[in-house]
C-alpha cells in the first residue's frame, strides 16, 4: 500500500476511497494507468480488495 498511502489516503498513486470491492479487484486484475496488473492475486486478490472497501 506504500504507493496508495498507509491510510490509502495517497501518496505516488490515487487515494483508494469510495471504491467499491469488485472496483478494486478489477483494477488489481487490470492495471489501471502505471499500476502493474496482477500484483496479487486469487484469493489474496480478493482479501485486498475486501480490505481497501472497507477502509477505504
């Protein structure tokens, strides 16, 4: 989360608030803009992105 902020609040990249928890697997999945895609994925994709709608 370093390029998203501690408290995904942003940093390098885009804060990671309001998005909704498919959003976000799909952007883990897809690679929007510089965002490599595929860092993490299957079912680590799924506990991020649970993670980022949740706190985010």
């Amino acid at each position: 989360m370093s390029c998203h902020g501690g408290d995904l609040e942003g940093a390098s990249a885009p804060a990671l608030e309001g998005y909704s928890e498919e959003e976000v697997y799909d952007a883990i999945e897809q690679g929007p803009g510089s965002m490599p895609a595929g860092l993490v994925s299957g079912e680590d994709a799924e506990a991020v992105a649970k993670y980022v709608a949740q706190e985010g």
